[in-house]
C-alpha cells in the first residue's frame, strides 16, 4: 500500500502562491507516476498537472506557466507551487500516486483563493 499525506493548503488573495505538500510512504518503490488533482463541489475531480517517473510533466492548460510540479525523492514527497493563484483556482486539492499495486489518494487539502 501507499500511503499519501498532503499539506500546505490555505486562504490566500488572488495573485499570491501557496506551496502544497505531499509525502508518500509504504510501497513507494511501485510508483509509477504521481500527480494533484482538484475538486470544486458538484464537479468531477480533475487533474492539475502529473509527472513520470522520469520527471515529465504534464499541465492542465487553465494551470500552464502558474503552476509548477517538483519532487524530492529523498523525502518521497511531491511539491505543487501554485503562483499568481486566482479565485478559480480554489478548491480541495488531492495528491494521486499511480502504482503497479493499485492507484491512491492523499485526504485532500483546501485552497482558497479571495477575490
């Protein structure tokens, strides 16, 4: 199993950044690729921006030169920089790890972004 614990999430005005977190642990050597999603109520979760094991990523275009994914892999965990955040951007923000063992998700985190 893999287990997956974001963090970082927060209220923020409009054009500001926050950093999101996630920390993976347990079978970490079965994943394959990793990646943010969001979720805004009465709407499907939807992706963010993923990357590969060879480092690849890959942006929703509405996140493109905004947002940025990097990893740590001596501390297993995942970095989302959100930049230039706007009120779209708010909602519950969840870590996916994509493994040979299954696919898992992190709790979610909140992001709110005021106009």
């Amino acid at each position: 199993q893999v287990q997956l614990v974001e963090s970082g999430g927060g209220l923020v005005q409009a054009g500001g950044s926050l950093r999101l977190s996630c920390a993976a642990s347990g079978s970490i050597f079965s994943i394959v690729s990793m990646g943010w999603y969001r979720q805004v109520p009465g709407k499907q979760r939807e992706l963010v921006v993923g990357i590969t094991g060879g480092g690849s990523a890959y942006y929703t275009d509405t996140v493109k030169g905004r947002f940025t994914i990097s990893r740590d892999n001596a501390r297993n965990t995942v970095y989302l920089q959100m930049n230039t955040l706007e009120p779209e951007d708010t909602a519950v923000y969840y870590c996916d790890a994509d493994s040979v063992i299954g696919n898992y998700w992190g709790q979610g985190t909140q992001v709110t972004v005021s106009s």
